[in-house]
C-alpha cells in the first residue's frame, strides 16, 4: 500500500504531516490536554518512550518558551527539537533515573507522560507483559521524579487486571480517570490512564540515588496477592476531544486537488528496525 493510500485512509496521519506534527500521536496528547488542562503551572516535564517526538513536540509547543525544561527519553535516538533535551535511554534501566535528575538539577518533575509501547512480538501474553513493565517503570520513573501534587500520563491496553491498576494508582495519586482521545482508534484498546495529585507515601524517600536503584513506594506484588473485590476499583472512563472530529477508524477519500498530494514525512525514523535488516541485505549475510 502507498503512502498516498494511507494519506487518504487516516485522516489523523495526514492532519500530523500538514501540521508540523512528527506522529499522529500529537494529537493524543492535544486532546487529553483539552480535558484536563495538563500543562497548566508546569516547568519541568519528562516525556518517556518520546521518539519521533510529537509529544515533545506539542509540549515545546505548549510550554511558556525559555521557562520549561522539557526532559524526552526514548531508546531511539530522538531528533533535536527546540527546547527539548533529549536522552537515548532505557527508561527500564536504573540509571536513567539519575541521568533524568541530573538534567533538572535534583529538582522534582511537575508532570510524567509515557506513551510507551514495545515492538509487538505477535505472542499475545508475552506482549502484555512487556506492555506491563514498560507501564511499571514508567509509574516507578514518575514516583522517582514527581513534585507532590504532579501529574502522571500513560498509555495503557485495557486488559483483564485494569482494576487491580486503577486501585494501585489510587494509592498513589488524588484522582485517577481512564481516558480515551478521539484521536485513538475506538477499535483499540488503547487509553491514557491520566493520574491527577501525586501523594508520595507517608514516610517515602526515593533512594535512588544514594542505593543506585529505583524504588516504587508501594510493595505492587502484595497489593496484588490477594486479589480480593475489595482491592479493585473503577475509575471513570471518558471520552476526549471534540467528538464531532475525525473518526480515528474511519477512512476518508480526500477530493482530488491540494488535499490529494502526498506529504513527506516531518521527521523520517533516525534507526528504523529496519536498517539492520536492510545493511545485512546488502552486504549478502540476509538473502
Ligand atoms: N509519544 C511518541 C510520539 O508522540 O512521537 C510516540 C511513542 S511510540 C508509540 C513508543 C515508543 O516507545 C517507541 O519510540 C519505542 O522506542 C519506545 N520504547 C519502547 N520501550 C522502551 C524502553 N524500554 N525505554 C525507552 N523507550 C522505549
């Protein structure tokens, strides 16, 4: 299929291209912004899992010029964006942590956003678990770096144990609600988890720097054990966005003119997976 079919298929993916935007993606983070007002009185923000960089993108975009510091990290090398530091970084990995503090110079984040998502396998369990890790260090990254008060945003695949999740962020934060931005594919199940009143535990210290490790402050496996009614919650689904704008499962046919004409990528990929495969061809190892 031709990029000028997916032009004409997703409405959202050739709105990011005539915009500026890197990914489609931006618009996610717009709508959810809409919503919950994210980035009012905030100057420091990490973005995890970044690359291409929209998110990046509509904070540099939002945030008051000059007075934000705006940390991405992804395990893609990220192309520059004005005002944004980027991090080639895992954000399983301990030590991005300190290298995240170090960039703010110890000072606490005001708001954490992951729109993390592994390279999918097609093995369904072993996906959602590595979904489910990704999601556990985002949270574990965002414990590590929150201002009391801050603001945690992550993607999250609705699954069977998402009550068990929403009962563990509320230990955690004032409010917890599910969101799902018009611009996110209804026929997915993907949804933003957005975390409002970060409240570290009474008697919580993140350590990480001094014992070289991340810490959550909750023990999650115990929380977990039991399993019981009792520790599941609900936390309120909405809907975001204008929901009289473009359906993110619909196609569109654009009318032949202006509109009809390819657009080149904002950024193209900085190491596509499939650039190994690729140099591997050429040199006659991959037939
Ligand atoms: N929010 C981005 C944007 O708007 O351009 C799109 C993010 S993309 C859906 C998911 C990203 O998660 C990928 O770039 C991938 O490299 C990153 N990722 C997956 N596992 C990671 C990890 N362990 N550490 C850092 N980044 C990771």
């Amino acid at each position: 299929m031709g990029k000028c079919s997916k032009d004409k298929r997703d409405l959202y993916y050739r709105k990011a291209k005539e915009q500026g935007w890197r990914a489609r993606s931006a618009f996610k983070l717009l709508q959810l912004d809409s919503e919950f007002q994210l980035f009012e009185g905030v100057s420091r923000v990490v973005d995890l899992c970044a690359a291409p960089g929209s998110w990046s993108q509509v904070l540099s975009r939002s945030l008051p010029e000059g007075s934000a510091t705006i940390v991405s990290v992804d395990l893609q090398p990220i192309a520059p964006l004005p005002g944004v530091i980027t991090l080639q970084a895992d954000i399983t990995h301990p030590a991005t942590l300190t290298n995240i503090l170090k960039l703010f110079g110890g000072e606490p984040a005001d708001i954490v956003c992951s729109d993390g998502a592994p390279d999918v396998t097609g093995l369904h369990d072993l996906d959602e678990y590595i979904q489910g890790e990704l999601l556990l260090s985002a949270l574990t990254l965002a414990t590590n770096l929150l201002r009391p008060g801050g603001k945690f945003v992550a993607k999250i695949f609705r699954g069977r144990d998402v009550d068990l999740l929403y009962s563990q962020l509320s230990l955690l934060f004032d409010k917890v609600t599910c969101a799902k931005p018009r611009s996110s594919r209804a026929s997915s199940l993907e949804s933003f988890i957005v975390c409002e009143g970060y409240k570290p535990r009474h008697g919580w210290l993140p350590e990480s720097l001094t014992l070289g490790k991340m810490n959550l402050p909750l023990d999650l496996e115990s929380t977990t054990a039991g399993n019981t009614d009792r520790e599941r919650a609900i936390a309120p689904f909405i809907a975001c966005g204008d929901l009289s704008d473009f359906d993110a499962d619909a196609t569109y046919q654009i009318e032949k003119g202006v509109g009809s004409i390819s657009l080149e990528p904002i950024q193209k990929p900085t190491a596509p997976p499939y650039k190994t495969a690729l140099e591997k061809k050429r040199n006659g190892i991959l037939r």
